[in-house]
C-alpha cells in the first residue's frame, strides 16, 4: 500500500469536510443559535489534521485497487468519527456511539435514528443532520474527484470503489468531468426538488433539509412525524416523484442532456425497476383500500418509492396500518434497492436482473448441457467476471446480514425488529418493523449493537469490499514494487 499517498488523499478529505460544516455554521448564526459553537473545534480539528496529512505532496502517487478500496473505506470512517463530534459537543445525542450512529446514518443515507425528539434539536444540528445526506448521496469521494487534481488512474480507482452497482463506467473521456457531470445534475435536480416543494407551502430550511434527505435518499426528516407531518398530498407526491428520479442511474440522465431520450428509455434496468414501482403501488394499493379507502394510491406510491429508493421518508406508521402482505412486499423492495449508478441502496435492480439471468442460464444448462448460453444485460453480452462477483456478492451480502442479525439479538428484540433493523440498515433505509417502524428508532439498542449495526451502514453503503479490505491485514502492508 503507498501509505503516503493514502494519507495525502485523506488529509484532503478531512479539510474538504472541514469546508462542508461552514454551511451549518452559517445557519447557526442566521437563527443565533449557541449550538454553533459545535462545530467550531471539529472544523478547527478538521483542518489542522487535513493540512497536516496533506500539505507536502507524496513523490509516489501512484494507487492501485487496493490502495482505492482502502481510501475510500478509511475517509468514510474518519469522516464519520470528525462528523459525529458536533452532535457530541451539542449535549443533545448522548454518548459519542450514538453520536456515529446518526452521522453514520447520514453519510450513507440511511436515515437510521435513535432521536425521539428531532423537533427540539438546533436548526444548525437540523441542518448537519440533513447535509450529511446530501454530502454522502453521491459520495464524498466523487466531489472531491471533481476538485482535486488526480491522474484518470487514481480517479476510476476511486470511484469504483465508492459508486454503487456492479459497473463503473465514465460518461465523458475523463474521470474528472465526469465527477463534474454527476455533480452538476445532483445540483440541478435537488434544487429543482427545493422549488416544487416551496411551491406546495413548505417553508424554505423544511424544504432545504427534506430536499437533501430526498436526493441523497437518505429519509432524515425534521419533524416528529416525518413528512406526515405536513399533511400535504402535493408534497407527498412531489417527493415521491423525486424519491424515484434520484433512485434512477444518473447515466440516464445524462444521456437525456445529450438528446438521446430514446436510448435512456430502453435502458432495461429503468424498465424493470419502473415495472416493479408500478406493480407494487397497484398491489399495496389494493392491500390498503379498506383501511385508507380513497387514499390508498396516494399512501401506497409514496411508501412504495421511498422504500424502493431506500430513503426511508414515511407518511403513515405502516408497521401499524399495513396488512401483512403489504409489509411483506415492502421488506422485498428493502432487498431490491434503486438502480445502480443512483443515490439509492440495496443489492440494485441491476445486480437483481443479473442474478436472475444466471439462475435461468444455469437451469437452461441443466437441460440442454451443449447448449451455449449468453448472458446480456442492457443488450450487450456481460463480461463472465461481473456475473461471477454478483454472485459473490451476494453471498457476502447474505452472511453479513446472518451474522448481523445474530450479534445483535443479545439485545433480546423479536425477531421482526433485529432482522429488519439489519436489514433497514445495510440496505441504508432507516425504517424497519417492530419497534424500528417508521414512528419507533434505535435508541433502544445497546452501544455494541449499535456499532454492529452503524458499520452495516458502511458495508452496504460501499458494497462490502472496501470495508473487507479495510479489515484485511494484508491491505496494511507496504506495497513492495
């Protein structure tokens, strides 16, 4: 590993998070609030270490994919640790461990609490909490790609070891107009979102936060009652739209820009994940009628795309009103997640159609054993590798959520609640069943479970191998060239 160069990226991290909390400390002072005061030893830290780690340039700068997964997974856990230090300071979290808990949450989008009294936070809190969300949606790593002056080498390292899904491509010749790209239209949809919903009479720092929490499909909502609070069919829709547009592979996007509406449209992940939206609205919609009789469609739409998106934002306690067969479809769509190369979590519609397609290539072979079996995913044959660590990982997926259920049942929660918790947190939800439903939250687990369940949001969050590697000995050794 070139320690040098790691350290180097890193300190550059940790000062560019020392940029990202000015934002809320210009909010603290709008609202004069005393909580400001939070931030001012984490930026102050932030900085001295950023510059420190950063200041002299290493003379080897080259990376591999190694030094790229250990980057990536080492940034996100320091940045969680600086990142908790202003609710810790703020007196309103408890211990530093629930503290990481929610920053973790945040940085991953998950919208995981143990809060059971978010009104009564500072604006300025308010305002980190939500931020985090929109600083973790499209990954840190990428906005820093888009500023810093990385070799097209270094940056594809990077960001395959951030992005979500089981291929990394680049949208333009070079890595950094694409970060650029993907930020540009990050920017673009989430202040759109901000407008349609200031439309609807939802005041502006409501709309700002709950924007952030909708682009980053991350959930966290500054109200006791999520956005039930505002009792607003307007916008629960407008969110569930975005909710659904965030969760789209901003590829896609990309490609509309260019004209090319078309060839977005045959995208085979987009109509897949668009079919299985429009499927299970239908389906909880008729589940519900009798419960919410005329406004089945509006309940079941909403909770659909923030489950789907894995955002996590709730109207009603659907733990409560929900008929089983609804919560039930809403746990598949938990698995399921959004597109890759989207904001959103879980295994990813892509990684799902690639499973099943070697599942029907493998019965295929069964009965017809001479038979020569493609597998194509967007119309072009998939490269064997790809199919291979789907697969893969999708087993490391499944032990990571066994071992996890396991750990924390010590805890003695039923059943529903320890294996929706793991599975709310590694697929970076938030709500679960049980006592973690949409109106319950973490708080009632203990410190180690709650650590157990703050690195399921980093392991989901950067798909299981940069963590891996994080706790690999062997990544720690000193390449020797």
């Amino acid at each position: 590993m070139n320690r040098r160069m790691v350290f180097y990226i890193l300190g550059k991290i940790l000062m560019v998070e020392a940029a990202l909390m000015l934002p809320s400390v210009i909010v603290g002072i709008v609202y004069g609030e005393k909580a400001t005061l939070s931030f001012a030893l984490p930026i102050v830290a932030l900085a001295l270490c950023g510059f420190l780690l950063s200041f002299k340039k290493p003379e080897n700068r080259e990376i591999y994919a190694r030094d790229g997964f250990f980057i990536v997974a080492s940034a996100w856990v320091v940045m969680s640790l600086f990142g908790a230090l202003p609710f810790f300071f703020c007196g309103r979290f408890g211990s530093f461990v629930d503290c990481f808990f929610e920053v973790v949450s945040g940085f991953t989008t998950t919208g995981a609490s143990i809060l059971s009294e978010v009104e009564a936070l500072p604006n300025c809190i308010l305002f980190w909490r939500s931020f985090t969300h929109w600083v973790g949606g499209m990954g840190v790593l990428v906005f820093v790609m888009a500023i810093l002056p990385l070799s097209e080498e270094r940056s594809l390292y990077l960001m395959k070891a951030e992005s979500p899904g089981p291929v990394v491509g680049k949208l333009v010749p070079k890595m950094k107009d694409t970060a650029r790209v993907l930020y540009g239209i990050y920017i673009v949809l989430t202040f759109i979102c901000i407008i349609f919903l200031v439309c609807g009479k939802m005041p502006v720092f409501d709309a700002i936060c709950h924007a952030f929490g909708t682009a980053g499909t991350g959930g966290f909502s500054i109200k006791n009652a999520g956005i039930g609070f505002y009792n607003s069919a307007y916008i629960e829709m407008v969110l569930a739209v975005f909710m659904l547009l965030f969760g789209i592979n901003f590829n896609l996007f990309y490609l509309i820009l260019l004209g090319n509406i078309k060839d977005a449209l045959k995208s085979e992940e987009l109509r897949w994940y668009l079919s299985i939206v429009s499927a299970s609205t239908l389906i909880i919609s008729l589940n519900i009628m009798k419960t919410f009789k005329g406004q089945s469609f509006r309940y079941a739409f909403f909770q659909v795309s923030s489950i789907i998106t894995t955002t996590g934002f709730a109207t009603t306690d659907f733990n409560v009103t929900f008929p089983e067969l609804s919560k039930s479809l809403l746990v598949l769509l938990m698995l399921f997640g959004a597109c890759a190369g989207s904001t959103g979590g879980g295994i990813k519609i892509s990684r799902l159609i690639i499973l099943l397609k070697n599942f029907k290539s493998e019965i295929k072979k069964l009965l017809h054993p001479r038979a020569v079996t493609v597998i194509k995913l967007e119309g072009k044959p998939l490269e064997k590798s790809i199919s291979r660590n789907t697969v893969v990982y999708f087993m490391m997926y499944m032990v990571i959520m066994i071992v996890s259920c396991l750990l924390i049942s010590v805890d003695n929660f039923d059943f529903t609640t320890n294996s929706t918790a793991v599975i709310a947190c590694f697929n970076n939800i938030g709500p679960g069943l049980g006592a973690v439903g949409p109106l319950g939250n973490y708080g009632g687990y203990s410190l180690f479970s709650k650590l157990i369940l703050s690195f399921d949001m980093l392991f989901g969050r950067l798909e299981i191998l940069p963590m891996l590697v994080l706790f690999t000995p062997a990544a720690w050794r000193k390449r020797v060239n």
